[in-house]
C-alpha cells in the first residue's frame, strides 16, 4: 500500500488468485453434476482415511508372524470377519495395511509416469525441430514396448522393492501422456498471448513454466488420475507374479500368498475375494473420477449424462 | 478425439462394413488356423488310442508340475525329466523298496578287483529295446564312453564318469569300468542306459533333446509314445519287461503349470495322482471321498547355509559375506534363535520333521542325531548371551553392533519361487529383531549370480538326498570351491574344512558299508559343529491320489514311504487298477464334449447375430 | 489388469487408435501414389521400430547383473577351459558392439538363438506356443471386439438412458478388476465348484488329449471357455468406450442433421451413417489391441496354465533365460508393431474423407 508499483502487483496477484479460485469453484461446480464421479471420490476419501488410520484400526502389529492370533486359515468369524491367512493373522488387518501400499504405490507411479511424460511432452513441444523429431521418435519407440512386459522385466533385474516397482511402472507408462502434453503444447503455443511473452523477452523457461505449463495442468490432472487406476493394477499384478518385495503387505501380494498356500483348490474363497474386491473398488474410484474430470475439461466427449 | 473439420461422407458404410467383415473374418480364420495348426502330432495314433479308451483302457494319469527341460538323458537334469528316463531306461542298479540297498538293474552282478580299481558287472540277457534288439555291455560301455568324451553329453550325469579311466565291454553280457582311484559308490551309478544302435546317429549331443522320433526306444518298465511340450508325456507299458509289466493300460503324465489347477483335476478324477501339495489342499483333501493323501518323509533337507568367506583353491577371497559370520559363536547364536519347531509347526504345518543331522532319517542308515550336549537347542537367551561373549553387545537403539562399529545387519538369500523361504523369511526377522540383528530377506528368482559370487551372508538351502550320500557330502569338501574365483565349482557354499574332508577322504574308499555309515555319521557331526550349515527341518512329501482309480502302490520306503520322486520306477509299475477303473475320465470328457459344444454354439449365435444385426440394416436400407 | 490395454482407460485420449491421434500427419491426398508414399512411410517407421526393439531387448538383458554361463553351470564342478568354450559358444567372449551386431543379423534371419534351458533353438520353442496364444487371444478379440461394439452402439443410442448407465457401469466395474483375480474365482466356482455349483470345466491346460476331429475342438472349446470369458469380461469395455463416444461425436455432426432433414428415420440414420463412422476409430482400436494381448496374456496362461507364449515368457524369466526372453520381448514387441502398422494402413482405406 506505500506504492502504487506494489498495489498494482499485489491487485494483479490477488486478481490471479480470484480468478484461480472462481475457475476451481466453476469445476467443482460442473463436476458435481457427474454423479459417478461423485461415489469414486467418496470412495477414495474412505479408503485414504482408512489407510491413514490403519495403526488405530488394525492395529500395529498385525503383519508379525511370530505374534499371530489365530490358526493357520481360519474361515471368517466373529474374531477375524475375514478370516486368517496361513500364518494365523488377521486378514481384515492385512487388508486395511495393503491399502497403504497399494494407494502409495498408486498414486507415486502415476505421479512419476505422468511428469516424465508432461516433461518430456512440453519439451517436445515448445522447441520443435529435429530435436523434437527425435523426442518423438524415442516416444513412439516406448510406445510400441509392451507396457507389461517391460515392467515385468524391469521389475525382475532390480532388487525387490517398493521403489522398483513405482520405478519399472513409472518408467514405462509416460509415452501417452507425453503425446497429450506435446499436442497441447502446440495448441497453447499457437495462441498470440505467447507471441506477446516471448516479445517482452521471456526465455525458454518462462514460457514453459508460466504459460505452457498452467495450460496443460487440466490435461494432466486427468491423465494423472486415470494412470493411477492402471499404476494399481499393475502393482497387483507385479506383486501377484511374485516381483513385489516381500517385506510389505499389499493387496496384489496378498493374492500371491492365497495362491501359494492353495487357497484356491482348497475351495477358501473368503482369503481370495476381499483383496480383488478392494483393488477393483480403488482402480474404479479412480476411473470415475478421472472421468468426469475429463468429462469437464472436455464436455464434447460425452461422457456426462447431459 | 477428431479435431479434423473435414465434411464427412455420408456414404462409407459398405466399404467400412467389407474391410470390419474381412477383417472379422481373418481374425476368425487365424484363429481356426492356429485350432488347426495346434495338434501338432499326427492323427491316427490318437485315434488308436480313442478306440482303445472304448474298450475300457485303463489310464494312470499323473499330475506334474515342472516342465521337462529335455528327455536326452544326457541333458535331463530336472526331476520330471530323470523320472521318465527312470520308466523308459534302465541304470545298471536300482534301489531296493525297503532299505535302498543296491539291487540288479541291467547288471545282475558287479564286483570289483583286490586293489579296487577295476570294477566288472555282468548284465542281464533277458533285456530287450522295445525295438525288439538285445541291451548289451555294448550299449553300457558306450554309454559311458560317450560322456566321458562328449561334453554335451557330460551335461547331466558328467559327475559320475569323473573318475572312470576307461569301460570297455570284452562280451555282450560283461561290463569293465576301471578307475583312476577307488570309489564307493559304483553300485550307485544313476546313469540310463542307452541302445546304441539309435543314438550312434546323432550328430550334437547338446541339442539333441530324443522328443522327434516316437515311440521312443527303450528297455524300461514303460515305452514312451508320445510328448507334447508343457502338455502330457505319454507312455504303453512294455509287455516284456523283465521284472514284469506294468499293471496299467497307459501312463500319462500330465502337466499342470499351477498346484491348484492340479488338485482340482485329482478332485474330479482328471488325475490320479498329484504331489507337491500345500498343507491347506492336504488338509481339504484328506476330507474327501476316494482320496488319499500320503504323507511320508521326505528326501530333502531344508538348511540355512552361512557364507563361511567365499574363496577359491587358488586361496583367493572374495565375495561379500558378514566377517561376524566367520565367529562360531555368532553362527550358534543365529542358529539358537531360530524356532525349529515353530517352523515346522506354522510353515509347515505339522508336515515336516525338526532338522538335526544333514541327512534326512528317511535314509535310517546314515542319518545321525547331536548328543544332548552337542545340540543347539531353541534358546534365545543363550543366544543374546552368546552374541555378548563374541563382542556384539546391544546398543542404546537396541542394535548389536561389533566393535569395529558394524552393526549386525545380515543378507539372506531366498529363492521367490519357493513360499517357505519367504515366511521362514518372516520368522527369522522377528526372532533375530528380537535379537537387535538386522535381517533383509533377499528373494530372488535367480539366487545363482550372488550366491556363486559369495555375495550373501545367509541363503535358504537345500538338497534331495539320495540313497547314496557321496553327492550332498562332496559338496562341502576343499575340492569342490573353484579353481579360481573367475570358476564356477561344485561347491554348495564354499565349505572348506580339513577334518570334514580327511573323513570324506576315508570314506570314499570305505568298502564296508557299516564302517562307511560310521564315517558318514562323524562327517555329519563335524559339520554340525562348524555352524555352516544349520539343517532347519526335513519336509514331508506331500501327495494324494484317488483310491477308486489305484487300489494299490509301493510307496519307497515301503512302510509310509513316498510316491513321487522315488529312486527307482516302484511306484508307478507296481499301482495296481482299482476295479471299475477309471471310468470317470469318461465322463468327464463326455460333459466336456457337451460344454465345448454349447460354447460353441454360444460363440457361433454371438457371430450370427451380430452378422444378422448388420444385414437387417441393409434390408431396411432397401425399403 | 486390463489385459488388452496398457495405458490408462480413457476414450478419447489415451490409446486412442495412433492414425486419429496424429492426426494432422495423416494423409490428405486422393491419388494412390499418395496412399503409395504413406505406405512406404509407415513402412519405414515400423522398420525403425523394430530395429529399436532389437536394440532394446540386446541391452535391456544385458544390464541383468551376473555371468549366464556361471548361472547355467550352478552346481557343477566347471574349469575356467570349460567356462571359456561355453562363453564362445554362446558368442559371450566378443566384444559387444560384435555380439550385438551379430545378434541383430541373426534375428532379423529368424534365428533367436539356443534356450539356456530346453537346449533347444528359441524361434523352434515360440513355433511351438504360438498358435496356441493365437488361438486364445484371437477368439477372445473377436468376441470382445464385437461384444464391445455392440453395447457400445446401444449404449450411445440409449444415452443417458438406465440402460445406458447400467451397461457403461458394468463395463468399467470388469475393467477395473485384475484379470488374474478374475480368472482365480472362475477357476474356484465353476472348475473346483463351490457348495451347489459343480465343476463344469477344466482347471487348466488346453485339451484332455485323445480325442480328434470335432471331439477335439469341442475338447479345446472346453478348455478355451474360461480363459476366453476372463479376456472378454476385463477387455471389452475399452471397445465399448471407443464405441459409444466416437457415436456420440458422429450423432451431434451436421450431416446426420442433414439427413434426417431429408426425411430419413432416425434409427436409420444412426445405423447407415453414424455407426459406419464411428467404427474408424473403433476398428483401429481393434487392431492396436491385438497387439497388445499377446503379451497381455501373460497372467491368464499362467493362471490357466496354457500352453502359450505368456506361460513360456513367465518360465523363461524366472531362469532366467536370456535368449527365450529376449527373442519372447522381440516377438511381444514385433506383434506390437506389426498391429500398428495394420491400423495405420488400413486407416486411410477406411476412413472415407481421404478416400477417392
């Protein structure tokens, strides 16, 4: 308020943040009317809570072997609700535990996948020529890896650990993310506002942090969220092979354990259903609302029920 | 998703409807072709065999689990493998069902010279290839002059004919092996005989894998037929087998990749047998009808191996092993920290033995037990007492940490494909927690790279054991380490101990099977003692099979002996039929045949519709 | 896991068919000489591909720490002379750019080299598996193709619609389930039977052996049925997704209104003009996942132990055995690519505004 230089900043600023704050109130707004998304958030704030409060509800020690309460493979009671795994414990604890792992995992795959992609896609797309060629071609030759496979074998070089796992999921899923991000990029950069910027002497970076940056953030929000419903699936599916590490408790490895003891032959459904059930329920929460986010950044696909 | 503005063609759909149906159509036909394409093997000995199931064949099928690596004897090294070259060759010895003892195979006699270095067997004459030639010395001496040779052939059985300096065969029923020093265990050479007459033409012994040509030739209690990878191997009894034919029609053993797929097909009679069951599908088993689950003790002994300081003949070390492992008293104070019967209680289930001795009781002759005060018992306070008196005293944060500052963090090796590892795994780290030492259970699909690099601490370890002992001892001996680290040795875990192999010395040349069992013994005791490999539990064998398909089978031993993996071909050429028989393969197929029609159906109609769907399209276009 | 797709389910976005996606790169000319020159691009491209894959799958296996040779000798008692030949023989003792450029001239002649395991040549061992994944995957793409375009169709027509939501629903909920897990509880209710549901089928494998002629292929029907409802049930609702969108793109475009102003019945105009177009990116879709399932059926082979290439791959690995899984990744890659090229040719032969 001594200058007027600093009131105009600071009204320039505050204008920014209004206009920030009535753009989200505008997609919440819209997204609200997207009932499916609606239940996917509220079924992921339930299993995030419960995740987080995962030592007051199960309790910390249920992953000890050597403290295990019950017999091995206990059919559901009173006591465990889902029963006991081969080692006595209870499997509605391990339950509520892997939703740490699974969420984690999820969740920091998707994030390193989709800024190695948005990264790569800007890049590509604001220099352009040979060097963009070239980007684009490394992309398009992850693009034909099989996704899975890659993983798979990535997964089985390093050691067994959480972090290889996000790493060797991270690392293979970012091509589709980079063509979004490169295509946009060219659409953003096309518009006069950026002719304006780089006339007023803004550098490479500031171009592509200030102006390309917010303008693809929608667009990576909802690749965000719908590759976290995939980086899950995937974590299962690598732990159910056997390449997760094997000092935690995750829903995919815990499928791995009913497969070992022969739960399924022995006919104990109740160890193989709970941990399917809740990696369905989580990739599709998360699906949903990758949906209707994109449902509302891009209302011509639709998805809505208009 | 289409940014293009370009005005569309209100009239694309027949081309687009041509180009989906073509390529319908060609995905269709691929399919049919690859349908068409998959029974690799000609039709008419299937249809043989259909018409023989009419006539109420009777069929021993036999859940398997592994793949066969090759049915070359030379290459085979897996236990699929050895079991069907065990059915369809004979060795020279087999092994007697009650007490293992060497018994006549292809040789009826074997007796060795005054300085016992030439050994002379006499082989039967009334053994003939299923091609209607005689088994000779002929076939035996080239047998083994070929791996003595041909490195390719060495692959699998190589071990054996270390030691031999040359095998002539002066007549058709005298076998003449001389050696370059005494060995005692020529009555164990676990090597097939081959007719020589049909490997004579083969060109490069380390590709030729014997699955082109069928039936395959052999003098074995069954006659191999047919194999298709990862699918089944199939074999007809030979009718003129010396010691008798086999009671059953046919023999097949059929591949399942998972043990649960295994344990359903035994339920629904698919299988008459499956083995390598987990103590969850024994349990479900043992409660239903025309099953019975044999749980006999096992050949293997389950260990946990210390890396005693990888190092070479040439004296070299390397290697990452922890220096405290190299003090005895930490390696007793792991071992007394380690529940046996907990383990063989929880992991188990109650389906194991509490390990003592490295020679599992199955083999009475050799195994031996610690004197009460020789025993590391179950005592985690004599372990923390112990850990003090070698220097490794709790820290404030509760950690052992030596007096060079190195905490007590250790590496074990587990292999992932094996579950026991991995909750053993979980087990030790919470008893050894308790100890303030460190334990990062290290599960790897392929445990060779670290483990012949010396680089672990501990590794889950584990042999089967034969009914002669001179492998699994021999692996501990100075010989066995590498020449150089750059080699690879027989070593199981670099094992070098001078008492350990002055007794291994002594009982090679041992003719006296009571004083060689004695020997044996000591070695046990000695090994025991140095804490490097610290045997955990003997697991059972675990197996089932229908009893309304096999009324009878020698198990080995005979009293509550095992079915799968026997050193010999007792189980499957003593099962006896059940009366009935196996009918309900029979009518398993028959509703199969009605399912895969109905699926059919179902996928046709699905076709049909969606076809008829586009073609009413075109109809009302018409109108 | 969606076996059939492997990047995240989105229409509209991701693993939308490539040509669509690139779009402005597709062609625009009318003449075949220009079709002619796209074909010989995408031609090149898919060359390059491949050259990348090979590339990929020599250094990809050669960052696995450890000797093979060491490792295929564990447990023998083998002299340094020994290591040394058996190095030479499998060409491990030349320096790598000559390893490598060795590798590449024989795979790219078709010889993958000899299996570490079954000692027997890699291409003879994919031979093998091949037609049996092919059978597999090929009949469960068609049915989930067709299955897909049909709900697809129907859900757009019905937009909004309880039909509309129930049918996208159940798709999305399949989609989201892990094919492994699913392929387990198939195998648990109608393969082992729980309570009154007997076991109706087969737990695992391909054929019961014997039998011939149509006992045979009713035989593999049998065993197919299972693994080909878990390929379906987790697949289809990407088809179903593609579908209904690119209709509801195609319903709001001028021509349909054109037509209708023409006096033609609404349904009748969704079925000649709107369904034909929105096909294109559907079709193609098809074709991408094709590519995509050979490797896709890594977890239901091995969960319904079929003798296929996914089981093979999941074996060799656990070896591991190098050139089995090498010359699986190139195959797994090659049929990638070889889906793509399909698509992209077929594309511009499809889509009528860059036809004549």
């Amino acid at each position: 308020m001594t200058a007027p230089a600093a009131t105009a900043a600071q009204t320039a600023s505050a204008l920014a943040r209004a206009r920030r704050r009535s753009s989200v109130a505008r997609f919440w707004r819209s997204y609200r009317t997207h009932r499916a998304g609606l239940f996917g958030l509220c079924a992921l704030a339930v299993i995030a809570l419960v995740a987080l409060a995962a030592p007051l509800l199960a309790g910390s020690d249920v992953q000890s072997v050597t403290n295990a309460p019950g017999a091995a493979l206990e059919s559901p009671s009173a006591e465990f609700p889902l029963g006991t795994d081969q080692f006595g414990r209870s499997l509605l604890g391990l339950l509520v535990w892997g939703a740490r792992i699974s969420l984690t995992v999820g969740l920091m795959a998707a994030a390193l996948s989709v800024a190695i992609g948005t990264l790569v896609g800007i890049v590509a797309g604001h220099f352009g020529g040979w060097f963009s060629t070239l980007i684009m071609r490394i992309t398009d030759w992850f693009l034909v890896m099989p996704t899975l496979v890659l993983a798979i074998v990535l997964a089985t070089v390093m050691s067994r650990s959480v972090w290889t796992v996000i790493l060797a999921i991270g690392v293979t899923t970012w091509p589709t993310t980079a063509r979004l991000v490169r295509a946009q990029t060219l659409a953003v950069e096309s518009r006069p506002y950026i002719e304006r910027a780089t006339a007023l002497g803004g550098g490479h970076g500031h171009i592509m942090t200030r102006h390309v940056l917010p303008n693809v953030m929608p667009l990576v929000l909802a690749q965000t969220t719908l590759g976290i419903s995939y980086a899950i699936l995937t974590e299962a599916t690598l732990a159910f092979l056997g390449l997760g590490d094997p000092d935690v408790v995750s829903w995919g490895g815990m499928l791995q354990d009913a497969r070992e003891a022969g739960a399924v032959s022995s006919g104990h459904w109740w160890y193989l259903a709970p941990p399917g059930i809740a990696i369905a329920l989580v990739a599709l929460a998360f699906t949903l609302c990758g949906r209707a986010v994109e449902s509302v950044l891009n209302p011509k696909l639709g998805v809505s029920n208009r | 998703m289409d940014t293009t503005t370009v005005p569309r063609n209100a009239r694309p759909s027949s081309r687009v409807r041509t180009l989906l149906a073509v390529g319908a159509v060609g995905a269709t036909a691929l399919a049919l072709a690859a349908a068409a394409a998959t029974p690799l093997n000609p039709a008419p000995r299937q249809v043989k065999a259909a018409t023989a199931a009419a006539d109420g064949k009777r069929t021993l099928t036999v859940a398997v689990s592994q793949s066969v690596d090759s049915l070359s004897p030379f290459l085979a090294q897996r236990l699929v493998s050895t079991t069907v070259h065990r059915l369809i060759y004979e060795n020279l010895t087999n092994y007697d069902t009650k007490d293992n003892h060497a018994i006549p195979g292809l040789a009826t006699k074997w007796e060795p010279s005054p300085d016992k270095l030439t050994w002379t067997y006499t082989i039967r004459e009334n053994s003939r290839w299923s091609d209607g030639k005689q088994a000779t010395a002929e076939d035996a001496a080239w047998t083994f002059n070929t791996m003595m040779k041909d490195e390719g052939a060495a692959t699998a059985n190589g071990s054996f004919v270390a030691n031999f300096k040359k095998v002539t065969a002066p007549t058709p029923t005298r076998l003449v092996i001389e050696l370059k020093k005494p060995q005692a265990t020529m009555a164990a050479l676990d090597v097939p005989i081959l007719p020589r007459h049909e490997w004579e033409k083969v060109g490069d012994f380390s590709k030729f894998n014997n699955d082109k040509k069928f039936p395959v030739v052999g003098n074995g209690p069954f006659v191999l037929t047919d194999y298709k990878v990862d699918q089944y191997v199939k074999f007809r009894p030979n009718q003129k087998f010396w010691r008798g034919a086999p009671k059953f029609d046919e023999l097949v053993l059929k591949y399942y990749k998972d043990g649960d797929a295994a344990v359903a097909a035994l339920r629904k009679g698919e299988v008459s047998f499956a083995a390598n069951l987990t103590p969850a599908q024994a349990a479900s088993l043992a409660a239903s009808r025309n099953i019975k689950v044999n749980d006999a003790p096992g050949r293997r002994f389950y260990a946990l191996a210390t890396n005693p300081g990888a190092r070479s003949k040439d004296g070299k070390k390397f290697g990452d092993g922890h220096p405290a492992l190299l003090n005895p008293k930490v390696r007793q104070a792991l071992f007394a920290a380690t529940d046996r019967r907990t383990i063989v209680d929880k992991v188990f289930q109650g389906h194991a033995v509490e390990g003592e001795g490295y020679i599992p009781p199955r083999f009475s002759a050799y195994h031996w037990k610690p004197t009460a005060g020789q025993k590391i018992a179950y005592d985690p306070e004599k372990a923390a007492a112990l850990l003090d008196e070698a220097g490794y005293k709790k820290n404030s944060a509760g950690k052992r940490v030596g007096k060079d500052g190195r905490p007590l963090d250790f590496r074990i090796l587990c292999h992932a494909i094996d579950p026991n590892d991995k909750a053993v795994g979980k087990y030790l780290q919470e008893w050894w927690g308790d100890l303030g030492i460190g334990l990062k259970v290290d599960c790897r699909d392929n445990v060779s790279d670290p483990w012949l690099a010396g680089e672990y601490d501990l590794a889950f370890d584990g042999w089967s054991v034969n009914p002669d002992p001179d492998f699994v001892l021999s692996i501990h001996t100075c010989a066995a380490l590498p020449s150089t680290p750059k080699d690879t040795g027989a070593t199981d875990n670099f094992i070098c101990d001078k008492k350990f192999d002055e007794l291994y010395a002594k009982q090679t040349t041992e003719y006296d099977a009571a004083k060689r069992a004695g020997l044996v013994k000591q070695m046990q005791s000695r090994l025991y003692d140095t804490g490097y490999m610290n045997v955990m539990a003997y697991p059972n064998a675990l197996e089932a099979y229908r009893t309304d398909q096999i009324k009878a089978i020698t198990t080995m031993p005979e009293s509550g002996g095992n079915i799968w993996g026997q050193d010999g071909y007792w189980s499957w050429w003593s099962a006896v039929p059940a009366d009935g028989g196996d009918t309900s393969g029979e009518s398993g197929s028959s509703t199969g045949l009605v399912i895969g029609i109905g699926a059919a159906v179902v996928l046709a109609a699905a076709l049909g519709a969606f076809v008829a769907m586009r073609r009413r399209s075109t109809a009302e276009d018409r109108e | 896991m969606s076996t059939a797709s492997t990047a995240p389910l989105a229409e509209g976005t991701a693993d939308g068919p490539v040509p669509v996606k690139t779009g402005p790169s597709g062609p625009r000319a009318r003449s075949a000489r220009a079709y002619l020159l796209y074909v010989a691009g995408k031609l090149g491209g898919a060359a390059v591909s491949l050259f990348a894959v090979l590339v990929t799958s020599f250094f990809l296996f050669r960052i696995i720490p450890g000797d093979p040779v060491r490792t295929m000798t564990h447990g023998r008692q083998v002299s340094a002379e020994q290591l040394a030949s058996l190095r030479h023989q499998f060409g491990l003792d030349l320096p790598v750019w000559q390893q490598f450029t060795g590798y590449c001239v024989k795979a790219l002649s078709g010889d993958l080299g000899i299996s570490y395991q079954f000692h027997a040549p890699v291409g003879e061992l994919i031979a093998q598996k091949l037609p049996a994944t092919l059978l597999l995957t090929g009949v469960a793409v068609v049915i989930y193709s067709v299955l897909g375009l049909w709900l697809g169709t129907r859900s757009a027509w019905h937009r909004g619609r309880l039909g509309d939501k129930v049918n996208t629903g159940v798709a999305l909920t399949l989609w989201s389930v892990p094919s492994f897990w699913l392929g387990l509880l198939l195998i648990i209710t109608f393969s082992v039977g729980i309570g009154p549901i007997p076991g109706m089928f087969p737990t695992g494998g391909m054929e019961s052996g014997g039998a011939t002629g149509f006992a045979y292929v009713a035989d593999v029907a049998h065993h197919m049925a299972l693994p080909v409802v878990t390929l379906v049930a987790v697949g289809y609702a990407q088809t179903l997704l593609v579908m209904r969108a690119s209709l509801l793109d195609e319903m709001g475009s001028d021509y349909l209104t054109t037509a209708r102003a023409k006096g033609l019945r609404d349904d009748l105009v969704r079925r000649h003009h709107a369904v034909p177009n929105a096909l294109l990116p559907t079709v193609t879709m098809v074709f991408i996942n094709l590519g995509h399932v050979a490797a896709g059926s890594i977890l239901v082979e091995t969960v319904f132990s079929w003798p296929g290439l996914g089981g093979l791959f999941y074996q060799a690995l656990s070896v591991p055995d190098l050139p089995l899984v090498q010359g699986l990744f190139v195959v797994f890659a090659g049929a990638m690519i070889l889906m793509n090229l399909l698509a992209d040719l077929l594309y511009p032969l499809l889509d009528p505004r860059v036809g004549r």
